[in-house]
C-alpha cells in the first residue's frame, strides 16, 4: 500500500508551473508577428487568412471586452458614489481630475510640437517615395464633426437624451454622467431602500469583473490575431520612406512617459516604472490591439488593489479615456508639424501659439469618433491652412504609431487616479505595498 501511496503522491514542487498572462499575451503577440510576417510574403494566402479567420478572431476579443465595459463602469460608479462618496467631495474630486488632465494633455502638445520643431520629421522626405491611401470618408467625418466642436457642443453631447441608447453605443461620457446622477440619487433615498439596490449593483459590478476574467483567457489568441493582421497588411517594408516619423513618435512617448509622468509620479510619491510593472499585462493587450477600451475593466480593478479607493478609481479612470488622452495629444503636435515640413510650410511661433489651444479643444470628447485621429488631425490641419491630403501618406503606417499611443494613453489612465487620490489625502499606502509584494511573491 506504502509503495502506490508513493507512486501517486506527487510532489507540488514538481508540477510544471503555471505560465502567467503576461508571458501569455507576450507570446501570442511574437507567433503573430511571425505569422504576419509569413503572410505579408504570401499576398493570395493574405487576403483568405486576414478575412477569413484572423481579423473575426480580433474582432471577437474586442467584441467581448466592449461587452462589459458599460456594465463595469456603470455599476463601479453608482456603486462608489452611493455608497462611501457624497455630493461634495465628488465636486472636489471631479475638478481637480479635470484641472489635472488638462495640465497634462497640453503638455504632451506642446511636447508634440517641441519635438517636432527640433527632428523635423518631415523634412526632406520624398512625396513620390510615399504610399498613397484613401481617407476621403474621414475627411467627410471631420466636415460633418467640425460643426459638433466647442465646450459647449461638448457639454451638450456629454448629457443623454436616452440612456439605454448611449450604452448601446458604448458612448461613456453620457454613462459617466448618469452614473454621476443616479449615485447621487440613490446616496439621498432612506436607507431601507438604498442598501438592496447598492447590494445589487455591488454583486453585478462583481460578476462582471469575473466574467472579465474569463474573457481574458481569451485575450493571448486576440492579440495574437491583432497583431498578424497589422504585419501582413502593412509588412515592414512600408514602413522605410516614413521611419523618420516612426521614430520620432516613439521617442516623443518614451520622453514624455520617463520626463513629465516619470516626474509626476515622483511628486506625489510613486514610480512610474513601477506602475508599468503594475500593469504590463494591460500594456501588452493595449499595444497590440490598438485598443485602450479593452482594458479599462482591468486597469479599474488594479488601481483599486493597488490602494486607490473604488470611489476615485470609477470616477478617473472612465473619465480619463475621454479627456486624459496623452499618446493623442503627442501626436497631434508631431502629425501635424510633420505635414506642413512634407510641404515646405513654415509655422511660426504664433501659428504654433494657436494650435495649441485649437488642440486643447479638439482632442476632448473624439474618443467615440471612428478614426478618431485621423479626424482630429484633419481639423487641425484645416484650421491651420495646412494641405489635408498629407494626411493620406502617414494613413498606411499610422496604426504601428497607434500602437504606442494606445499604451501610453493607458499609462496616464492608471497613473492619474493615484495622483489624484494621493491629492484628496485617500490613498492607502499600505494596501499599495501589499499589493506589490503580492505581485513580487
């Protein structure tokens, strides 16, 4: 008996151990880069891979964290104002949130632009070596949005005519502004009343955040797909007339992540370097898809662990994809810069000056828009007098761009409710440490 005893037995520290997400997603990202790689060679297996099987198991993945976004920020939200917020202090979080974001997305414009003055991205690049492509549908989306512009045309599409319509369409500045009221709302009905309805919307915002979990397993064979459609349409070999461009947005991220967050962080006692280790997992998906949306459940849960209080993390975090986009804001600056050197334009000092503020307003609330970007870009090229069609050069390549764009726009979305909760006095620093050395063990 003593013998089967010990054959059966096996010994837990033999067990092969368990691969980790990140290492996951890290590998589903290099089989998709050599898959794309592959079929960029192979232009007729190309198109039958890409439609037929790559882009729907993308698309799938971002069907499936799109799908519990809006019930993750709607019950998170109601459930952190009416149950430990108030009225008050929800103002006070709201206007320093505000006032930080817009301190730090104009710095990353004019930072844009500073960069831009100083590597000239577009000079001496040959028109005739550039890649041509399409955008006449996105200049007639910028045509019909220029006329939705302004703070008041903002304010106007930030309140809901019907709810249910702009959860449908995923609009979360509308849900964020509901969620606001209905928090509220519901923190003013007697207490017999608002204890089952926050116990209800607790247990759903719960749930999702499991059913989050399971769409994540998902996540490495998303990715994986993502990426292999980005390298077998565009290859690498497109990418050589516009490597300039390439890596001056880069360097523009890597300056503005190290320099102004890497300060940030280090006012307010943290390191960003240690927040990147914090959220690699989010940072892998978001660069490879392209798609900061899918990891906004994600990034809420782990701010929260990591000692930001639920009713700062819901409230920040949501806000922040719509006004607290830093890889926008570089880009701004650099795309446009980039354009007027194609052309030999000069933009002086006061030309410059003015977009700047055209910018400020621009970027905020075009989340929702489709090739958002792009239609930001086109407006500010309009309102600068500059040609729109040098916009269909960088059209090619401007999803490799958007890849690190995405990521940083992530990492200012997970930097800013720390900021913003070490601001209010609400941060546990405690819960931060042990949630590190949880990550450590």
């Amino acid at each position: 008996m003593e013998s089967v005893m010990e054959t059966t037995h096996v010994d837990p520290a033999r067990r092969a151990p368990r691969v980790g997400l990140a290492w996951q997603i890290l590998i589903g990202l290099i089989v998709g880069i050599g898959v794309g790689v592959v079929l960029n060679r192979f232009p007729q297996l190309r198109e039958a891979a890409i439609g037929g099987f790559l882009q729907p198991a993308g698309d799938i993945f971002i069907r499936l964290i799109k799908m519990v976004v809006v019930p993750i920020v709607f019950t998170s939200m109601v459930a952190g104002i009416a149950g430990v917020g108030d009225g008050r202090s929800l103002g006070r979080i709201g206007l320093k949130t505000l006032i930080y974001f817009e301190i730090i997305t104009t710095i990353a414009i004019v930072l844009g632009l500073v960069i831009g003055n100083v590597l000239h991205p577009g000079a001496g690049t040959d028109l005739s070596q550039l890649a041509h492509t399409d955008i006449s549908h996105l200049q007639q989306t910028s045509q019909q949005s220029q006329g939705h512009r302004g703070f008041m045309a903002l304010l106007l599409a930030i309140i809901p005519d019907n709810i249910v319509m702009a959860m449908g369409r995923g609009d979360l500045l509308p849900v964020i502004f509901f969620s606001v009221l209905f928090g509220l709302g519901l923190q003013s009905v007697p207490e017999e009343y608002r204890k089952p309805v926050l116990a209800t919307f607790k247990g759903i915002g719960d749930a999702m955040f499991k059913v989050t979990g399971m769409v994540m397993r998902y996540a490495p064979f998303g990715v994986c797909a993502l990426i292999a459609v980005t390298v077998a349409s565009f290859g690498f070999g497109s990418l050589l007339p516009l490597i300039k461009l390439v890596a001056v947005t880069y360097l523009a991220i890597v300056v503005f992540v190290v320099v102004v967050l890497g300060i940030t962080a280090r006012v307010f006692g943290f390191s960003v370097f240690t927040l990147m280790k914090v959220i690699k997992d989010e940072l892998i998906i978001a660069f490879s898809t392209c798609s900061s949306a899918t990891v906004l459940p994600q990034l809420m849960k782990k701010m929260e662990d990591f000692g930001v209080p639920k009713s700062i993390t819901t409230f920040v975090v949501p806000t922040g994809y719509t006004f607290n986009l830093d890889g926008a804001s570089i880009y701004l600056g650099i795309g446009t810069l980039f354009v007027a050197q194609l052309y030999g334009v000069h933009l002086g000092l006061q030309e410059q000056i003015v977009l700047v503020l055209t910018m400020v307003v621009t970027s905020k609330g075009a989340a929702g828009v489709p090739g958002f970007m792009f239609v930001i870009l086109l407006t500010t090229l309009a309102s600068a007098g500059l040609p729109l069609e040098g916009l269909a050069f960088i059209a090619g390549v401007d999803r490799i761009m958007d890849m690190g764009r995405t990521a940083l726009n992530v990492v200012g979305n997970a930097l800013a409710p720390l900021v913003i909760a070490k601001w209010e006095g609400q941060y546990d620093a405690e819960k931060g440490k042990a949630y590190l050395a949880s990550l450590d063990a």
